[in-house]
C-alpha cells in the first residue's frame, strides 16, 4: 500500500512540475502587447460631385456627412490618440466628425508626400511610447 501511494505521489509531483513548467513557458512565449498599435484606415464618405462639378475639392454630400457622423459614433469608444487626414474638405470632415468629439487635433499630411508621412509618423509613435 505504501508503494502505491509513493507511485502515485510521484506521478503527482511529476505532473504538477510538468504543468507548472508548461504555464511559465507559455507566459515567457505571450506576446507583449505593449508595443502593439492599431492602424484604422478611413476613406472619405461620398463627396458632392454633383453639386461641385468642376471643383477638385468638393465636400461630402448630406450622405456623407450623416455616414461620417455614423463612423465616429462607430469608434466612440475606441483609444484612438492621433488622427491624421489629408487637407481635402471630405477628409477634414470625416475625421472632425470623430476629432470634434474626441478633442483630439487633426493632423494634416500631403498625399503626394507619403514617405516623408511615414517617416514623421514613425518617429511619432516611438515618441508615444506605441501609441500613434
């Protein structure tokens, strides 16, 4: 009887060991998260060609307004610290439309000029800790 319960304590030990080592092993495996970051990516809402036939920067249409507001209700409870939105009136106000509620500035960057965009928004984000 001694030598059953001796076997069994064992196999307990050995097991418990096994799972202890396993769990510190996955922990030390996990992936940090605290250098991790989103990127959401907005296209402008519809823009009023019709009522802006020649003009290379028209606004959004009373569509495009109502689905930008649509978004930034979407995103109301999403950490977003930095908005970045090229000049245009349709993107300017398809991210004021989540900013303006936010308190969150705009931050404008040329569309021709995206290498130099990356480069100010990586430099930013390693400012931020990650969080650009």
């Amino acid at each position: 009887m001694k030598q059953f319960n001796a076997k069994a304590m064992i196999l307990f030990f050995t097991l418990s060991m096994a799972l202890f080592t396993a769990d510190i092993e996955a922990k030390n495996n996990a992936l940090d998260t605290s250098d991790t970051f989103h990127i959401y990516l907005v296209r402008h809402a519809e823009k009023d060609t019709e009522g802006y036939p020649n003009s290379k920067n028209p606004p959004l249409t009373k569509c495009g307004n109502t689905r930008a507001e649509r978004l930034a209700s979407m995103l109301a409870n999403t950490a977003i610290q930095t908005i970045y939105s090229t000049e245009y009136l349709r993107t300017q106000r398809n991210s004021s439309s989540y900013g303006d509620k936010q308190n969150l500035p705009i931050t404008s960057y040329n569309p021709r000029e995206l290498t130099a965009f990356a480069t100010r928004s990586s430099r930013n984000r390693n400012r931020t800790g990650g969080r650009a």
